[in-house]
C-alpha cells in the first residue's frame, strides 16, 4: 500500500491536501510531528509521498518547506494541490468568548486572521502550536482555551465550533505539493510548472541578471520568485523559482543548461501539472517546433547548403 506522509495529527489542512493527491483513496495517510520528519521519511523510504504547504496567497511561501527541499538528498514536487483556507475558532463546549484568553495555532494561520482576532479577542494571547491540529489536540487537553483550525477538526478533538469563516483576506488559499524520490517527471500537459533552486556562483554585479536572462531570452515565465538564505554566511543566498513550463520543452531544457553554465549548482526540484491547469503562454520563436527549425536552419549552414 502506498503510504503519504503530512503534517499531523489528524485534521490539518495538509491531511486535507494529501486526500487530494492522486490514488490517495487506497493510500495510506501517515502523520507527522514536522515538515522536515515527513520529507526525510521520503528519503528514507518510511513512507512513498510527502506533502508539505509550500506557499498561501496571504502570509507567501512557507520557509521550512522550501529549505527543507533545498537541502538533504534530492527530492522531486509531482503535483500541486491548491484549496481554499478559512478558519474556526475551536474550543471546549461551553466556552465563550468572554472566556478566551490563550488562541492557539500554526504560525501560518495567526497573519491571517490578526484582524479577527483584534476586534473579537483583543486581549487573547497568541500561542503558536506545531500545527492547527496540534492546536486543538492541545485545547481538548486544557493548555490553551481555543485553536484556530479546520471546522472539520472539531469532531476530531470533542471541541465546538465557536466562529467559522474567520479570514482576513476572502479567498485565501494555500498551496500543497506532494513530493517523491527522483523520478522521472509527469508527462508534458502545456500547462506545468518547474522548481527550481538556484545556487549563484559568487556575489557580484549582474548576477542575478544573468540568471534571470536564461528564463526571459526563452520566453519562460517565473510565477515566483524569491531569495533563501544558504546558512554557510552573512550575505550567502539562494534563488527559488517556479517557472512555467515542462523540463520536456524544448525551451526549459535549454534554460537548464543555461543555468548549468553560470551557476555554482542547480537543484532541479521537478516538472508537474500546475494546480489551476491554466495553459502557458508561449511566444512567437520560443516553441518546440521553432527550436527545431532553428538547429535544421544552423545543421544546413554547416553542411555548406543553402539557408
């Protein structure tokens, strides 16, 4: 039976993405104290899968995911899973709001609900918890008065829901990947994705140019952007990307190579259908079929024939 980890216990909104993960319904879903135990559980062969939150819409990527991936022995994302996040408030039955001072939850969920949690608990103390789950696992045994976490979590841990739809922002969402062993990527759709971390030779002017022209001179579009700390000094960054595109196109693969060349390394972190199933733009002189052209056009040239 294929076994997928998450972030535990039962009733995160990661359990949520990981029923969502293809073949899930026979799968066996195993929970997760961290997201760095369910990564290393892949690389060890404890369980098939990971999925992991990657990124929400309100609070951006999720560090301890992209360098959890960033690091460690390779592994590659095979899909994206994106789903609407909104919260409740979870607490002992016959708890009011008069009666909550501590509210617990994920790091995550505290920045996207900050509002809420000003005009209706004002005086409340924040207590972040190793997951939303974990929160409300943690007020059914009496450390905190209430948990921000999934309605369907309260059924979970004999709590009841006191508020729901609490959001700061309408139509927040957070992206989930599921992450596997090396493998040889999902075929092609025309509407993917590829990740990548991207690790500069040394700091100096331009760099950063220089790595954005092998993606912009292919018509490659990047859907995220942004720079991760090294952790061997001050000053030491690294790139993680999401570009659109497959490493089967003609163009990707040539970016790949590109980045190859001007940079210290390049941690392919995979190709997968994205989410959305939104189609890449592809413009004019950069699709397969003019790559095709362009190397018959060069292979004639060099055999002396005409052009």
């Amino acid at each position: 039976m294929t076994r997928v980890a998450f972030l535990g216990p039962s009733g995160t909104f990661t359990e949520l993405a990981a029923t969502q993960v293809a073949n899930a319904s026979s799968a066996e879903l195993v929970p997760f104290h961290t997201v760095l135990t369910a990564l290393d559980a892949v690389r060890t062969g404890e369980v098939d899968t990971a999925v992991v939150a990657f990124e929400n819409s309100v609070e951006g990527s999720v560090p301890i995911s992209l360098d959890g991936l960033a690091t460690g022995e390779p592994l590659v994302i095979v899909a994206e899973i994106v789903i609407p996040v909104s919260f409740a408030l979870l607490v002992r039955p016959g708890t009011t709001l008069g009666g909550i001072n501590t509210v617990a939850a994920h790091s995550h969920a505290e920045p996207q609900c900050r509002l809420w949690l000003r005009e209706n608990l004002p005086h409340a103390v924040f207590e972040p918890a190793a997951s939303n789950a974990d929160a409300a696992r943690e007020v059914e045994q009496g450390r905190w008065d209430a948990a921000l976490a999934g309605a369907f979590a309260a059924e979970r841990y004999h709590l009841e829901v006191l508020a729901d739809g609490i959001h700061d922002v309408e139509g927040a969402q957070t992206r989930f990947v599921a992450v596997r062993r090396p493998e040889a990527p999902p075929a092609a759709t025309g509407a993917d994705k590829t990740t990548l971390v991207l690790f500069p030779q040394h700091d100096h002017p331009g760099g950063l140019l220089e790595i954005l022209t092998e993606f912009a001179m292919r018509g490659i579009n990047l859907v995220r952007l942004e720079s991760r700390p090294t952790g061997v000094g001050l000053g030491q960054y690294c790139f993680s990307v999401d570009a659109e595109g497959h490493v089967g196109d003609e163009r990707m693969g040539e970016a790949l190579t590109g980045l190859r060349r001007v940079c210290a390394d390049v941690r392919y972190l995979g190709s997968y259908p994205k989410a959305d199933g939104g189609a890449s733009t592809i413009r004019r002189g950069v699709a397969d079929d003019d790559f095709a052209d362009a190397r018959a056009w060069l292979a004639r040239i060099r055999q002396g024939e005409p052009s």
